[in-house]
C-alpha cells in the first residue's frame, strides 16, 4: 500500500511540474503576444497621428489657396487667443503656452513663439484656422482640437 501510495504521489509531483513548465510556457507566449499588441497600437497611434498632421497641413493649404486665414504667423499670442475659446488649448497641445516649460508673452507672435519653442508653424496654423469650422449641427469638429497630452484621473 505504501508503495502504491509512493507511485501516486511520484506521478502527482511529474504532473505538477510538467504543469508548472506549460504555465510558464503559456505566460512567456502571453507577454510576447502583449508585446507585440503594444507595439501594433503604438505603431497605429503614431500613423494616425501623422496622417491627421498631413490632414492639417492640407486644409491649411486649402485656406491658404482661398484666402480664408485668419491666424496669420504676427498676429500676436493675445489675438489668437481671443479668436476662439479654445485657441489656448490648441496651442498648449503644440506647447506653446499652457506650462511653465512652454510660457509665452501674450504680446509676442505667433511666429516668434513658435520659433523660440522649436516648433512647426504651418500645423499651428492649420490647427488654429480649422478650429471654428463647423460641423452640419453646428458644433466644432473635435478632429481639429489638438489637446495637451496631460490628462488627470480622479
């Protein structure tokens, strides 16, 4: 009876080891599998991202061909900022303003804050000149909204 008793528990212990090897085995194809999600997601993040700066730049260039900006880079931070409610958020997504990193005079231009804060003019510009364009119902599109990337969670 011991016997059995030792043979039962011999394979009891081979089995649970051979367990624990697919258990481990399993969590490195799982991390592998999140790696690579996470990678898939940033790599998406990123394009959609760049196509929504090459969306910008287009329609900047379609008000530009038109005539119909109304941010020009020496207008000064001030104006701009009085041209739309949500112009300082725009610009705070751009860095330009909204930190102490970031800070601008409000009698500076455009083009002098952005130039000092090592940016690109024309996405500011297209970010800025799409802002009031308006959906059928009227709302502002929340496509052309570039927010700061600092969020709080309460």
């Amino acid at each position: 009876m011991t016997y059995l008793a030792l043979g039962l528990s011999l394979i009891a212990l081979m089995w649970a080891w051979r367990l624990g090897r697919k258990n481990n085995d399993l969590k490195e194809r799982l991390a592998q599998a999140n790696s690579r999600v996470y990678n898939l997601r940033r790599d998406i993040d990123e394009k959609l991202q760049q196509a929504e700066q090459e969306r910008l730049a287009l329609k900047f260039e379609i008000l530009k061909l038109k005539g119909d900006l109304k941010v020009t880079p020496e207008m000064k931070i001030g104006e701009v900022l009085a041209t739309h409610p949500l112009a300082g958020q725009v610009l705070a997504g751009f860095h330009i303003g909204g930190c102490s990193s970031c800070s601008v005079d409000n009698s500076q231009s455009l083009g002098e804050a952005v130039a000092v804060n090592g940016r690109e003019l024309e996405p500011i510009l297209a970010a800025l000149n799409t802002l009031a364009a308006e959906n059928g119902d009227g709302r502002v599109s929340p496509v052309h909204l570039k927010t700061p990337n600092v969020q709080l969670l309460f």
